[in-house]
C-alpha cells in the first residue's frame, strides 16, 4: 500500500531504504528511552544521597525486647550514633552482625551509640529473636518492619552500616559486606571516637574518606 505508487527496481532500493529508516529511527527511540530512564535512576539516587547528607536522616523505632520507641533525634544529642541495617534473611548481615558485636563490645562506652536495625517484615519478624539470641547479641536491636527508616538513609538493601554525627550529618558509611570489612569500619570508628574525645579536631575536608561501598548484600529466600 505505502509502496504501491513505485515500480520496479526502485521498489525494491525504496524499501531498504524506508527499513534501514525506520529501524534507525526505532533505534534511537529506544536509546533515548535508555538514557531517560538511566537519568531518572541517578537522579532517584542523587536526591536520597544528597538528602542524607543534608542532615535530614531521623526514624522512630521500637526496641526488640519492648519499650518507647527510641528516636534518632533524641539519641543523638548524647553524641554520634552507628546505624546498623539487618535481616534474619540476610547471610552477609548476619556474618557482619558477629563482628560487629564484638567492636560495640569494644566502643560501647566511648561516647558512640550502636543500633542493629533488623528490616524484617511480619513474615520474618518472628525470627529477629532468635538470631539474636543465637549470635549471642547484646548490640541494641531496633525494629523496622515498614523499612521506613531504611528509605530514609537512602538504602536499597541490606546490609549497610551508617555513622551520623551529633549534628545529624553523616559521618561514615559502608553498604554490602565480606570478610575483612570489619577492619575498614574500626578504623573508621576509632577515627571517630578520636573526635568525640578530642572536639577540637575535626574531618578531613573530603568526608567521601569515611565512606566506602563494597562487599556482598543479601537476597530474600523466596
């Protein structure tokens, strides 16, 4: 029908043409849809970053073994606070869990705070007691059933582990985790109770040398 004013071999040129065109032009639309949605997701995660650093990040949470539910806000006024994000059905999380028990064991009286923050929802909830208990955990449990507070620090998945300072901005953070992770995280740690000790000294200029991603997150058993 579009051809059908076309005779012979011009047909035929005609057609590869409209076809190389058309493909071309396809291409490109898909490309530009591409590039679109590629500039959506940096810009999502822009703005997560950018609002964490702001000095907006806050949650209410309830403890694991009962009580008022602890605000971030009313916590840090008593110093800088670690910030840990968890699941039962994480396995990385769970590895850096232990470890991380045994630095609070450590840092637990110098002026930082430490929250394991378990994401679990009502499917899985009932199982934050029982690894806790299994792993031997003394480190505060909080709940986040909604992952509220998760969205709120910009994470994705677990684990991941964030520092904020006394002025709510953030001072460290680590996503993922395998073995040997632990080290970077203490010296980051000592690094900050040096400040909480000494407040005269302040952060390298570049705070990104208090951040680092790497390592293993988990997936949900299906």
């Amino acid at each position: 029908m579009f051809f059908s004013d076309i005779q012979g071999a011009n047909t035929k040129v005609s057609r590869r043409q409209f076809t190389k065109t058309f493909r071309g032009n396809t291409m490109s639309k898909l490309s530009a849809r591409k590039r679109f949605t590629s500039f959506i997701l940096a810009a999502w995660f822009f703005l997560n970053t950018a609002s964490a650093a702001a000095g907006e990040l806050n949650f209410k949470l309830k403890p694991l073994n009962g009580g008022k539910k602890l605000e971030l806000a009313k916590l840090l006024e008593k110093g800088p606070v670690l910030v840990s994000f968890w699941a039962t059905w994480c396995h990385p999380c769970q590895d850096e869990l232990v470890h991380l028990q045994k630095i609070y064991e450590v840092y637990r009286d110098s002026g930082l705070s430490f929250f394991a923050v378990s994401i679990d929802d009502a499917k899985t909830a009932g199982k934050v007691r029982t690894v806790a208990s299994g792993k031997r955990l003394t480190i505060p449990i909080l709940l986040d059933p909604e992952q509220e507070a998760m969205q709120n620090f910009g994470l994705s998945n677990v684990p991941g582990v964030f520092i904020v300072g006394k002025d709510g901005k953030l001072l460290y953070h680590h996503i993922g985790y395998k073995p040997g992770d632990e080290a970077g995280l203490d010296v980051n740690i000592k690094t900050i109770v040096g400040l909480i000790k000494n407040p005269e000294l302040s952060l390298p200029p570049d705070s990104s040398a208090l951040s680092d991603t790497t390592g293993s997150t988990g997936k949900e058993d299906k």
